[in-house]
C-alpha cells in the first residue's frame, strides 16, 4: 500500500519516542511504501483535485534515527491507500482547514485516519461531555469569576485546562483558599476571551493516569502515568513516567460506552485516559504511548496497530 503521513515537521520530532514515527517503521517493515507531509502541504486544485507536496521516505535506521527522503513532489491524495492524519495540536483553524481538504480526499475514495470529520467534531477535551456520567464534577467556561465560584463551590482542588493543546502545557491547579485565585483564572483564559475545563481534582491522579489504546474500537494495551515528584500532570512530556497497567471492569464499561460513536465518526486509533473510575480525555488527533507500550511490554504495538489499519 501507498501511506501518507500528515506531520509536523520530521526535525521537530523525538524521533526515539514519537508514535508515528513507530507507525512508520512498522509500515515500512511490513512492505509499504511511506511519504510524509505537513498541514501547509495540503492543497486542492479544479484540474487536479486534492494534492499533497511530500517526501517518500527512502530509509529509516531505527537504531541511530536516522530519516532519508526523496526531494519534495506532489502527489494526488487519491494515489495513497491510506493517510495518517497526526498533526500534533494546538488544533487551530490551520488544523480545522486541513481536514476539510482532508474531507474532499475521502470524497475522492481514499481512507484517512482518523476520520476528518471526526476530528474536527471529537475535541479531546469536549467530546466527552456527550458522557457526564463518567466525568467528575465538570465546568466549561470562559468567565474567571464563574470558573471561580465553581471552584469555591466544590471546597477542593480543581485542574483547569486549556481545550486547544497537548501534552500538560497549560493545566494549572487550583484551590479555594488561593488568594489569587481569580487572577490565577483571569491569565488562564486570557482575560475571559479562551474557554477554559475546570474539573475536579482526582486523588487518584498522584497514582498515575491510564492511558488506553484503542484500534477499531477495542482495547489493545494500557499503561499508567505516574507524576514526577511535586507535580501532579502524568504527562511524559512533564516528567511523568510510564509503567504497566491492566484493564479494569470500570475501564471496559468506558470503552463499551463511547467505542460504538467513536468509529461511527471514523475514529480508528484513540487514546482514552482515565484517572480513578474517570474519563478524562479522548485523545484523536495524535495519540501517543506506542513506544512506552514496547519498552513496558516488549512487544511491536505499532506492528498490530498497522497490521489493523491495512483492513
């Protein structure tokens, strides 16, 4: 098969634990040919339909991360089997434009990754706002003084987070005693104009936060992130470190809630993290935890993820 990658750009990349690029060794291995592109190569053209400027990846040595491409050319997006969408947020207009280019290549007969329209819908804070049931006490705002008095009314800690980026860049936590608490709001929403998540803040958190890989709607594998000391984001990009993790009853009452709506909106490979008995966030637009999954587990996770993806 022909795959295009949509990326950001390769030198921006830890290549070491980047997961798509573990889905592009797999592809590779398994026979396939591989280009990547970014979102500003995208383009579409009356006489010759949606088009993407990319590299084909030549070579990839795994053990010195070392990338070969070709020189840049355009392709037609209808010449690829499959395409990757795994622009990292912030998911901004740029990124909202791109899938609608992404949408005509659907309509043009070629399989894209996750769904366009899907991701656009799928907000990795929001979406799970369609299941309250499984959220702790929740708040989306962009009113610092109703974030505020959220807070006070709850008597606890409370995470607040931004709805457009990756990784824990953003989250802040507060308390009902702070005395800048409302300032501390204020800054966050960037003077009222940015909608803000306000959540309760989970004592299971400080024990790691469930990462799960789902393909096609089913559970693959799992593993926990556990906070760096005196910090409470179990983001790897945080400090947080990854260790094994099992399945629960609670995590496979989740998956069977939200998996059927989730592939209805084209959604092939998620990552839903859980903290507690809790959703949190479903992650669409690039999830990670591919190369922990191998270490923890030795194993090719990005091996069977590929392998599903070709169906």
């Amino acid at each position: 098969m022909r795959w295009l990658f949509v990326i950001d750009p390769v030198e921006k990349l830890k290549l070491q634990s980047d997961t798509s690029f573990a889905m592009i060794e797999a592809a590779l291995v398994r026979g396939h040919e591989v280009a990547l592109c970014t979102v500003t190569g995208l383009s579409w053209r009356t006489d010759s339909g949606s088009v993407a400027d990319c590299r084909w990846v030549e070579h990839f040595e795994p053990e010195t991360l070392t990338v070969t491409q070709s020189h840049v050319e355009s392709q037609s997006l209808s010449s690829f089997d499959r395409i990757m969408m795994r622009k990292d947020p912030p998911f901004d207009i740029e990124y909202v434009y791109a899938t609608y280019l992404l949408e005509v290549a659907e309509s043009e007969n070629t399989r894209v990754i996750n769904g366009p329209q899907g991701l656009r819908d799928c907000n990795e804070k929001l979406y799970s706002l369609l299941y309250p049931d499984l959220l702790p006490e929740t708040l989306v705002s962009r009113d610092p003084k109703v974030l505020a008095n959220f807070v006070r009314e709850l008597g606890g800690a409370v995470v607040v987070k931004p709805l457009d980026l990756m990784g824990g860049r953003g989250i802040i936590l507060v308390q009902p005693e702070d005395d800048d608490l409302l300032e501390k709001l204020e800054r966050s929403s960037q003077q009222g104009t940015q909608r803000l998540m306000a959540q309760r803040f989970l004592e299971e958190a400080r024990e790691g936060d469930k990462r799960i890989i789902l393909v096609d709607g089913e559970a693959m594998m799992a593993f926990v992130r556990k906070p760096a000391p005196g910090d409470f984001r179990g983001n790897l990009t945080q400090g947080a470190t990854a260790h094994t993790a099992e399945i629960d009853a609670r995590d496979e009452e989740i998956i069977a809630a939200i998996a059927p709506d989730l592939m209805a909106r084209g959604q092939r490979f998620v990552g839903i993290d859980i903290i507690g008995r809790y959703l949190t966030e479903v992650n669409v637009t690039s999830p990670m935890g591919l190369r922990e999954l191998d270490e923890l587990y030795d194993c090719n996770s990005a091996d069977l993820v590929i392998a599903a993806l070709e169906k």
